[in-house]
C-alpha cells in the first residue's frame, strides 16, 4: 500500500501553496505543475541531474519557454497520455487543453501519489533528502526517475535515506523480488544485495525460494548463481558434519548430539528448517570445540543484511527457514559499477 510522505501530506492540505525547492544557492526560476500542484524549482539542477531537462529544457521547439506574464524562465505543464494510465510534463504551449480540473479528471491513477513521487524526485535532483515512506513509493519514484532519465541522483539519494527510512527496510522481506528491479534500475548495489539475501528463501519452502517469480530473466541468473555459490558452501558444511560422525573416537557421541539437536530445532511442534537444525548442530560440544567446523559453520550462518538494524540471525527467530549469507561481488552485479551516466 503507498503511503504519502507527512511533508507531502501537508502540503494537500493547502493545495494553492506551491512547493519551493531551492538549491546549490539558487533561487527558483523554473515551475512546473503536476497535477494542479506547482513546484517552483532551479533549472541548472534539473540540467544538471535529468538528461530528459537537459535535452529539452531550452530546445529550439519550447521557445518562446515563458508564459505571458510569468516570473519564470521555464513554464511546464502536466499532460496525460492518450489513455489515461500515464503522464509526463509539456511545454505550457504544446497542451491543448490547459485546463487542470479536465486534467486531473482523465488521469486514471491516484494523483495524490503521483505528486509526491515528483517531489521525492525534486528533492534528490536539488540536492535534498528524502522519505521513502515503502515500497510503492520507491517503485513510483524510480519510475519517474527513469523516464526523466534522473536514475543516478535518485541513487544516491536512495542510499543516504535507507538507514533512516525503517518503513521501507521493514517492506523489504515481503516486496524484496519488486524492489529488486528497482535496485537494478537505480544500480543501487545496497538495496540490490539487501534484497538478494532475502530472495534466496525461504530455503526449503515447497514453492522454491522468493527469486523463482521474478519475471526479469537476467535478475533471475544473477539471483540463481549466488544463491547455487551458497547450496555449494552448504553441502561442504554438511560433509564436514558427516566426516565428523565417521571419526573413530568422536563419531558416535557427535551424531547422537546432532540427532538430539535435530529434535530440539522442531520443539514447541515446529517444522524442521535446514538453517535452524545448522543453528543448532553448532552448539554440540565436540564441534564447537573444533576451529574448522567453526570457521566453516560462521561463514555459513552469517548474516549479509546491512540495513537491518535487529538481531536478524540465520536459522533463528523469524529467520528459522533463512540462510542470510548469500553474496555477490561487485562484478557479478548485473550492471557496470564504474558507469556513471545511464
């Protein structure tokens, strides 16, 4: 479900009142109206940070590029498309019918949200902060973003709210395969990785793990080959264990703690989860002891999650049926880290 921003919240209240953003010292000198809401802005940042302004913002079509009678430099407007499920801004004199309410009317979304994607969006392009309220919103501002070709700044800008934005870190679990492609937009390797680590489960869900409904094949490769690298460091663990049961003089009494521990990792009638009984074999007294099995057993139940700020750990609490060691490096990311404009 989206939910607007508080800022963007009360600003509805006062239609009328236009949404200043100055930056890098500037004063406004551009404004473009979203569906009735204005938004007084400074054009060297929208050059600066949207190849879509940059392109467009003085091409020789848009001039003259004032309104009669405007204090701005630039006037742009709202237009919907066609059948109603999209818009973009205009020249204030390439709008046929300049008429707001008709406007607003035709547009078949929820305009409410849109304004507030714009100006989540307008705050990353003038250098200011922003509240990723959940999943929806981050969704609707990177697809803005795209389209005003402003990926980059938003990028950036996403990194620097997701520490502060617990909302949207809590939506990651169950949205972790949408936001996943938003991450791929943005090539927010944070949010990519964050994301990954909870796509890869549940492990032993009969549905197969979160990733297998992403529709984006090349997510999908990327996702599938960290999560095999894993089930490969998983079965190494696993014959370790059974290695362990095999020794002459400490064999029997290790597998019949690890039988035990099986048992205790489905108390309170439980299913038995592959992470949790692994959480539970590293509490048996013969292998804690031993610094291979503990090395081995550390790398395997790590936790990969940086934005989350508990306790999360794997095979425990509500991560039972969660590995969250999954990795990837930064060139198998499905992007070139070292490009700067896309």
């Amino acid at each position: 479900m989206f939910s607007v921003p508080e800022s963007s919240r009360k600003r509805a209240k006062r239609e009328s009142q236009p949404i200043v953003l100055q930056g890098y010292g500037l004063k406004p000198d551009t404004q473009l109206e979203v569906f009735g809401q204005e938004f007084h802005v400074v054009s060297s940042a929208l050059k600066m940070h949207s190849a879509f302004f940059a392109k467009f913002l003085d091409s020789a079509d848009k001039m003259p590029a004032v309104a009669p009678n405007s204090k701005f430099k630039y006037n742009w407007v709202t237009k919907v498309d066609a059948d109603g499920t999209g818009w973009g801004l205009v020249h204030w004199e390439s709008l046929e019918n300049s008429k707001a309410p008709d406007i607003i009317t035709k547009f078949s979304g929820k305009t409410t949200h849109e304004v507030a994607a714009f100006e989540s969006l307008m705050h990353a392009i003038h250098g200011w902060a922003i509240a990723i309220s959940d999943q929806a919103h981050l969704h609707l501002v990177t697809q803005l973003a795209d389209y005003y070709r402003a990926l980059p700044i938003l990028s950036l800008t996403v990194s620097a709210a997701l520490p502060t934005n617990p909302g949207m870190t809590a939506a990651i679990p169950q949205h972790c395969c949408s936001i996943l492609e938003d991450a791929y937009k943005l090539r927010n390797a944070t949010l990519f990785r964050e994301c990954l680590v909870y796509a890869c489960g549940p492990w032993d869900s009969p549905a197969g793990p979160q990733y297998m409904t992403l529709q984006n094949t090349k997510l999908k490769f990327v996702v599938e080959r960290a999560y095999h690298r894993f089930n490969t460091s998983l079965l190494q663990f696993q014959t370790l264990l059974l290695k362990k049961t095999a020794e002459t003089l400490i064999g029997p009494s290790v597998g019949l703690e690890l039988m035990m521990e099986v048992g205790k990792s489905v108390e309170g009638g439980k299913d038995f989860h592959l992470p949790a009984y692994f959480r539970q074999a590293t509490k048996v007294s013969d292998l804690a002891s031993c610094q291979v099995v503990k090395e081995s057993a550390d790398r395997l139940l790590k936790s990969c999650l940086t934005l989350d700020q508990g306790a999360a750990r794997s095979g425990y609490g509500d991560f039972r049926n969660f590995f969250l060691g999954f990795e990837i490096s930064d060139d198998d990311l499905p992007w070139d880290v070292n490009e700067r404009h896309w």
